[in-house]
C-alpha cells in the first residue's frame, strides 16, 4: 500500500512539473514579456542604386535616380560602418550600395565621380 501511494504522489509531481513548464513556454505572457524587435525580426533588404547626388546633410545625402522619364529621390543615412570612395558632392555621379533597416535605407558604400564643374 505505501509503495502504491508512494508511486502515485510520484507520478502526480512529476505530470504537476511537466503541466508547469508546458505552460510557461506557451504562456502568452512569457512571449509579451520579450522586447517585439526580437521575436519578429524583420529583415534587412540590400540593394544598389546609382544617380546624381542632389543634397548633403551631416549624416545624410539623397540621389536622383532616373526611372525612365521620371527622377526618383532616395535618401541615405551615413553611419560608422559606411565606406565613402570620393567626395560627397552635389552634381557628382554616385553609386550607392545600401540597406533598409525598418524602412531607413543606410548607406554601406558609395563611390562617387566628380562633377563636371569641379574637373
């Protein structure tokens, strides 16, 4: 009787301990507590465009890209990773390879030919 009973309580912590653990991993909480930016990490598109350097700001500079008829304008962030062949300058011919971060294309290289009015 003792080592029915025993064996009983036994297997009842043990299921008690499984139910436990089953429902913190399944718990909507434990998955709410985890920051949004780990759990749906977007990904991160690269791509390549060149154009005409349009403007200059102290992180940023936007090319004119030519679309058939129509001139699109892409802005770029310049941060510490961002290789830069050339000067920066408005007129200049660049080739920029980027990638988008949540919608924020950052510049990774840029090559850049001078201007016609600075040769």
């Amino acid at each position: 009787m003792r080592f029915r009973a025993t064996l009983i309580l036994v297997t009842l912590f043990i299921v008690a301990a499984f139910v436990a653990c089953l429902g913190v991993v399944i718990s909507p909480d434990a998955l709410a507590s985890q920051p949004h930016s780990r759990l749906f990490k977007a990904a991160t598109e690269r791509a390549s465009v060149s154009g005409k350097i349009s403007a200059i700001g102290d992180a940023s500079f936007s090319v004119d890209v030519k679309k058939g008829q129509d001139s699109v304008t892409f802005q770029f962030l310049i941060d510490d990773t961002t290789q830069v062949e050339g000067r920066l300058e408005v007129g200049a011919q660049a080739t920029v390879d980027y990638r988008t971060n949540d919608g924020i294309n950052i510049a990774t290289h840029v090559a850049v030919q001078p201007s016609n009015s600075s040769q």
